[in-house]
C-alpha cells in the first residue's frame, strides 16, 4: 500500500489568528477582506525596506550633468554600495541638500517681529552672504561682529533691516526666526574627498596640486562667476566632507556655491537608467 504525504495546510493569514485572539469570529467575506489587508501590509513593509536601504528612483529635472545625464533621465540608485566602502572621486553621486531655507514661525516681540519678518518667507542674504543652510547662516551671524548692522534678503528682493547685533545673537533663532530646511536629492560628480585641496584653474581641476586627467573629469570647469565661493582659491575639504561639482558645470549649482557635502547626507550612486528608453542601460 502506498502511502500518501498528507498535504500540509495553508495557516490562515496571522490578522486573521490575531482577530480570533480578541474574540472576533469574522465571515467569509471579511476574512478576505482581512487576508488582502495582510497582503498590502507586508508588501508596503517591502517596499518601504527597499526604497530605505536598497534602491531609489529619481530624475534629474536640469542640465546640470549633461552629457552623463540628460535632463529628465530617471535611474535607479545604489544605495548599498556606500555601506561597504566610502565614495571615490570620479563617482557619481546622490546625496540629499538643502534646497532652500524659510521662515518657519517668527517669536512674537523678537527683532525680526519688529523688522517684519513673515512666516514662509524664503531666506536669500544675510547682510552679503548666501543662505544656503540655517546651519552655514547660524556660523556666519556668529562670526560678526557687535554693532554690525543686520539685514535679510527674501525672494521678492524684500529686505528687514534687524537693527544692530547684540551680544548673544549667534543664531537665527537669537534674532526670533524659526528655519526650516527643503531638502532635496542631487546628483553630482565627487571631485575631491575629506584631506585634500582642491582648485578650478582656467577649465581644468586640480587636486593636491595635480592636474586630474582621467576621461571622467574632462570638462570644462568655470571658476568666473563672482558668486563662487569655494574651489577658485586653493580649498581644504574637511574632513567627512566631500567636494562636488556638475559635469555641466557652466549650470550646476554646487560646491562652488555652497560648499561641501557631510558624509552622512550620501545615499548612494546610479547604475541603472531606464527612461528614455534609447537610452535604457547601465551607467557605471
């Protein structure tokens, strides 16, 4: 006689075992209903695990790395690989920056209540400095002086004069000025990394005094704009930062402008583009 495997059955979905727990004896429409929920839970638990730790997709929306990426090229990105070894120059690289920095809430009674300063109001200049960040306007305010008078820069070309500064005014916060940071992904080409100097002459890029030939960095580099604040003189990149730039560095905001970025706002590195579809492949 032959025996036969008995069949093991199917475990009812665990909100259903939950439900019976609590006492709940549901029919056979809502245990459907129940075993569905069970499915879109945990296949939103995987998504969210895989867009968190795994990959990402995105678009860049400028002209900023042309020709490596076109305008409106989506791809999907690496976010593994930075978990076992640290960025290199000629990488490409995604990482997350402010993209702006607003007026969040004003204190009531504060100098920049008295000045007029008004919530979502999107912070330029402080005095002649950029704001690129609340932390970078925070360092500058407290680099200045006593009796420097203070003034504010929103979009619209409006200004708040803030009076003088104070003993203790170090921080947007000491003038009454909430910040809020938008932040965004970007994606440039890592150029120099934490140690090393580095410097724009004519078109070219220099890295501890040598000249950088590989294919990866043949370019035109612009050092002329009067705004560029790092990269035309000899630039130390501190350490755990990294020094980045656009391949189309006539239209790219950034380290020029801003500076460097913190290790801890990399995510990762493109590999796989996938739209337009002439275009479809890998980009390492």
């Amino acid at each position: 006689m032959r025996w036969r495997r008995k069949k093991k059955e199917k475990k009812p979905a665990w909100i259903l075992r939950l439900a019976w727990r609590l006492g709940w004896k549901p029919g056979r429409v809502m245990r459907e209903v129940l075993e569905w929920t069970e499915v879109l839970i945990v296949a939103g638990a995987l998504a969210v695990l895989i867009m968190t730790f795994v990959t990402v997709r995105m678009h860049v929306p400028t002209g900023s790395m042309i020709p490596t990426i076109d305008p409106k090229d989506s791809f999907f990105v690496d976010r593994i690989t930075y978990y076992f070894r640290d960025p290199k120059p000629g990488d490409i690289v995604v990482f997350r920056h402010t993209e702006r920095v607003t007026v969040r809430s004003v204190e009531e009674g504060s100098i920049a209540d008295a000045a007029g300063v008004e919530s979502d109001d999107w912070l330029l200049y402080l005095n002649s400095e950029p704001i690129y960040s609340t932390e970078g306007a925070d360092a500058y305010l407290a680099t200045l002086l006593e009796g420097v008078e203070l003034r504010l820069t929103v979009v619209g070309g409006r200004q708040y004069d803030l009076g003088i500064k104070a003993a203790g005014q170090d921080s947007l916060e000491d003038l009454g000025i909430a910040a809020r940071e938008r932040r965004m992904r970007y994606v440039k080409r890592l150029i120099a990394v934490g140690g090393q100097t580095v410097q724009i002459v004519g078109d070219d890029l220099y890295v501890d005094g040598e000249k950088l030939d590989d294919p990866r960095f043949d370019r035109n580099y612009y050092s002329n704009d009067p705004r560029f604040r790092y990269g035309v003189e000899p630039t130390l990149v501190p350490e755990g930062h990294y020094f980045v730039l656009g391949d189309n560095s006539q239209n790219s905001f950034d380290s020029r402008f801003w500076g460097f970025v913190d290790e801890k706002d990399f995510i990762g590195e493109p590999y796989l583009r996938v739209w337009p579809l002439n275009r479809f492949g890998l980009m390492r």
